[in-house]
C-alpha cells in the first residue's frame, strides 16, 4: 500500500466535489475552481482552458487568476502551447523550469502581467475525449510541483470537467433566454414606433444587450439600380454614413445582400470582402435583413478582438435581423402612407405577417387527425394557431389570440409566436413556459395589449393531451359516448398580471374522442338579428360530424359559422379539431 502522504485527501476531494456542484454562474464556479486548486496545491496561479468544437481553438475561461473579458480573449490553437501540448496528447504533465522549454507561449502570460517559471498540467476528460486543461504555475514549495501535487490536481479534474460541463451549459441556455427575450421585445417595442430613424436606433441599442460589439451598423437597399446605404450606426468615425455607399455584391455587407446569406469573418485582415471603415476591426458578423423574400439591407457587426463571434452568434442575429425587417418594413410603409400611399398598403402587410405563420400543412399523425384553419374577417385580427414538433411522440398545439386589430396585434402575435417556440425548445413544463412569457408580456406591453391562449402537448404513444388555458375560450372534449366537458384548467390571460400562475390538467384519451379548439371569432360569430352562434352549436356540430375526419368536422363548422353570419364574420375565425382514431 503507498503510503499516505503519496494518496490524495479523500475528505478534501469530497468537500472540492460539494462546493464544485453548488456553483452553477461560471464567475462562482472559475472562482471556486482556482480556490480549490490553490487550496490543494502551493502555487501561485491557475489556469482553466476549455476546448470549442466549432472553432476549433482552447479557450481560456481562467487565465492567470483572472476570469475577465481580457482573459476570455485568449486562445491556443491545436498543439499550440503547453496546454495544446497536453490536450493534444492527452498527457498530464510537470516541468520544473519553463524558461528553456519551447512549447510554453511565454508571451501570453507576459500579456497578463505574469511570469511563468514552472507548471503543473493535466487534461479534463468527458467522456472519452478531451475537452480542456487546467495548469497550475509557479510552486511555491522549495521543491517544486510533486507527483502528490499531480495526483490531487488529476483527481480533482473529473469533477472540475462536470461543474464545467454544466455551467457552460446554463450559460448557453441563460444567453439563449436572454436572446428570445431581446426577439420578443424588438417585436413588441418596435410595434408601437413608426418612424424609421427611431426604429433603426432601438434596435441598434437591443442588440447590443445580447451580441457585444465595438461598431454596429444598419444598411438598407434603396434606389434604382439599388444601392447599398449605412442608415444607423454605432461606434463608427463621424460622418461614415455620408462615406458609406457600396453597389449590391460589394464589400461584406454587399456580398450578404446580393447572396442572401450571413457571414461571419474571423479575422478581417484575411478578407479581401471586409471594407475598411474602422482601423482597430479585427473580426465581422454580417446578416441580411429578409422581408417578405426579399433582401432589404443587412447588419452588420465589428469587433476589436479577433474571431470574436461565435457560430451561435450568426443564429442569434439573424433571428434578431428577420425580427427587425418586419419592422423596418412597417416603418418604411409608414412613411408610404405619409406621402400619400394607400392605407390598404398596412392592412395588407400586417394580413400578410399573420398569415406567415399558418402552419402550411396539417401534421400527419400516428394514431390521430388533426385539422386547423384561421378564416379572416375584414379587419386584422390577431388569431392564429400552431402545430410545434417536439419530439417524435409529442405535438405542442396552441391556439391564440391577441386583443386589438390591425399592424399592432400582428406584430405581437408575431413576438409572441417566437416566444412561444423558444420556451418550448428550453422549457418542458407547460406551466413555466406560459409564466416565462407572460412575464415579457408584462414587460414590453399594455395592459390592454393581453393574448388568450391555450397550449398543450398531445402525447401520442401514450394518448395523453397535457394542456393550459390562459384566459382562452375554453375547448370542448367531445367523447366517443356523447359527453362533453370543457377544458377550463389553467389561469388568467398573458399580459396583464406579472405573477400571473397556470395549472396543468392531463387528459388521457380513447378513441373516438375530439377536441375542438376555437376563437371568440367562432362563437361569438352574430347573425342579422343581433344572436351569437354560441358554444351549444359548436357541440351539435361536433356530435353530428363525430364519424367524419377531423378536416370534415372542422369544415362543416366553418361552414356552420360563416352561413348564421351570411359569410360575413364579425372577427377572425380560428378552428383547429383532434379526432382519436
């Protein structure tokens, strides 16, 4: 048996375990990270790279003690350094004079302020691979780092490669809410400006409090021939607006209109698209502006640090980019309409944002039918519905509807839709995605601007529908038998009470049974005597159609609706059914 001096404390690795998995924020955890390490080994510094898979680099998230930005600007390529050393071969390591050995960046660490004279190096494993290093340098001890030293250091990585793993993650999950969130109020901020100059400029300032940039710049199509005009700006040189014009296909931003698609530049010099505006730009993220089809200007981003945006970046700005066109498209009709232009012109547009999200076709699914239509009114309203994938088996459904008319409630039921499927995709319960959106509501609107829905997701290997109503029309459950019930479960409408809570009602069902979803369009539908069509002819309806297919059954109640108002629905007319084969 070795003896005790030469196994590491196992008390001590328990304790560094505990204190490793309380901390979730990267900054408690890097912190914890060089306190546990120079708790368990004399030395001086502590150094934590982690490997990027898409950029193909070792990042450091801990440089030197440090964990700030200018820490995180560092970065070793494969096999570069002592650290690409050591991951490369997957080798843990002691040198007890780094001043003659040529695979140490001495530069790097001169850059921080700091000398490197010795190190002590092991790589972080997950799984079968590795996935960074953690170095310490300088020991303090006469006799430099010891194989105990190397052993502890080696015991503490799979545990330091967990807390990391899960950090990691919770910030990328934390930067995607965080994105949505910035989505979801561009959408609801920008639906109450009209004018151009000012929504450019919001949404210059919105960026910026997700995607980090030196210089951010707006361009926009305009002319013929068209040309390429810098209309909003951040962080440039005085007057670049009036130096700034560039033909379709010219320069970065001219190559993303004339293509259509986004590019990201790690290192500007490398370039021969990148046009200089900016002489201290190390890296570019470009992405068009897409209305409707059509390319009508692009954003464009520039970075003092090089390779400075990631890949996720490019998904985040373009979200944010086919957001902003909607409503740079608004604003733009706006000041159509100012100069004479048609008002027809907005209702068009805002008829189009809404039928945009239609789902095109109805899902085919095992076991089930299902079956939705919106029938417009003359004024826009704000109905929809929607069919989202979220696993094989399951199906989210939601039906929605936003209060108000016209350009408005498009606009928010188009901020609401994207915050919709960005919580389904990071939450799983239904009852925190419905509270995570209304909180935004609460945030970016009115009062008065409240939505109606109802969401749940059909389970379809075990015949189970899990659903809210947020102040919604209640949905009818028609079973095989003939018995109704209404689904009423959930809380009050989103957007309106900040601390607003939903309750869940799982529902198993059997074959034959439907479930009919509908809008206020649909029942409150009046005829030329002043009467509604009511819910109890929804049911007739039902129960009379309840051996068709689900596109039947919502067929013959469209019909139903549209003949008791003589084809003239007072509002948008939403119907989605579910028949259990």
């Amino acid at each position: 048996m070795p003896p005790q001096d030469k196994i590491p404390d196992i008390a001590f690795l328990f304790e560094a375990s505990r204190r490793l998995n309380r901390a979730l924020e990267l900054e408690r955890l890097l912190a914890e990270i060089r306190a546990i390490c120079l708790e368990a080994v004399n030395a001086e510094a502590v150094n934590v790279l982690i490997w990027d898979e898409e950029k193909k680099r070792l990042e450091f998230q801990l440089a030197f003690n440090r964990a700030d930005e200018a820490a995180r600007r560092l970065f070793l390529r494969p096999d570069e350094g002592l650290a690409g050393w050591i991951a490369s071969n997957d080798q843990s390591i002691i040198i007890s004079d780094l001043k003659d050995d040529p695979r140490y960046r001495h530069e790097i660490d001169q850059a921080m302020g700091f000398s490197g004279r010795s190190v002590l190096g092991v790589p972080i494993h997950r799984g079968r691979g590795v996935v960074g290093v953690v170095e310490l340098l300088n020991a303090r001890s006469p006799g430099g780092f010891t194989e105990h030293d190397l052993r502890t250091i080696t015991a503490l990585a799979d545990p330091i490669a967990v807390a990391l793993e899960n950090a990691l993650l919770y910030r990328d999950l934390q930067r995607e809410k965080a994105g949505s969130d910035i989505i979801y109020r561009i959408g609801l901020k920008l639906s109450q400006s009209i004018d151009l100059e000012e929504t450019l400029g919001l949404i210059l300032d919105l960026i910026g409090e997700v995607l980090p940039y030196d210089a951010a710049g707006i361009s926009l199509v305009r002319g013929d021939p068209p040309a390429i005009e810098l209309v909003s700006v951040r962080g440039y040189p005085l007057g670049s607006e009036e130096t700034f014009h560039l033909n379709v296909g010219e320069g970065a931003v001219g190559w993303v209109v004339k293509t259509g698609e986004a590019l990201r530049i790690p290192d500007v010099s490398r370039d021969r698209r990148y046009v200089s505006v900016r002489p201290t730009t190390c890296s570019e993220l470009v992405v068009p502006m897409v209305n409707e089809g059509v390319v009508i200007g692009a954003f464009n981003l520039e970075s003092d640090t090089p390779d400075a945006y990631h890949p996720r970046d490019v998904r985040l700005l373009v979200s944010l980019a086919n957001q902003a066109a909607i409503s740079v498209g608004r604003a733009r009709l706006h000041q159509e309409i100012l100069s004479g232009q048609r008002l027809q012109d907005e209702v068009d547009l805002a008829r189009r944002i809404q039928r945009s999200f239609l789902p095109a076709t109805d899902p085919d699914l095992r076991g089930f039918q299902i079956s939705g239509s919106t029938i417009p009114s003359s004024e826009v309203g704000g109905d929809s519905y929607d069919f989202i994938p979220i696993s094989d088996d399951q199906l989210g459904i939601m039906v929605v509807d936003v209060a108000g008319k016209g350009m408005g409630a498009a606009l928010i039921l188009a901020a609401f839709r994207a915050a919709m499927r960005t919580e389904v995709r990071n939450e799983y319960a239904i009852r925190r995605i419905l509270f995570n959106v209304n909180r935004l509501l609460c945030d970016s609107t009115h009062p008065e601007q409240f939505v109606t829905a109802v969401y749940g997701v059909l389970d379809l290997q075990r015949r189970v529908f899990t659903y809210a109503n947020a102040g919604h029309n209640p949905p009818l459950l028609l079973r095989e038998d003939g018995s109704v019930a209404w689904l009423m479960e959930g809380g009050l409408i989103l957007g309106a009470f900040t601390d607003a809570v939903h309750h869940e009602e799982q529902l198993r069902l059997a074959p034959g049974d439907h479930l009919v979803f509908y809008t206020d369009g649909a029942s409150e539908c009046v005829n030329g005597a002043g009467e509604e069509f009511g819910t109890e002819r929804i049911v007739d309806v039902a129960r009379a159609k309840s051996t068709r297919t689900a596109q039947e059954i919502r067929l013959a109640l469209q019909a139903e609706i549209l003949q008791h108002c003589d084809g003239k629905a007072q509002d948008d007319v939403t119907l989605v059914v579910l028949k259990v084969l």
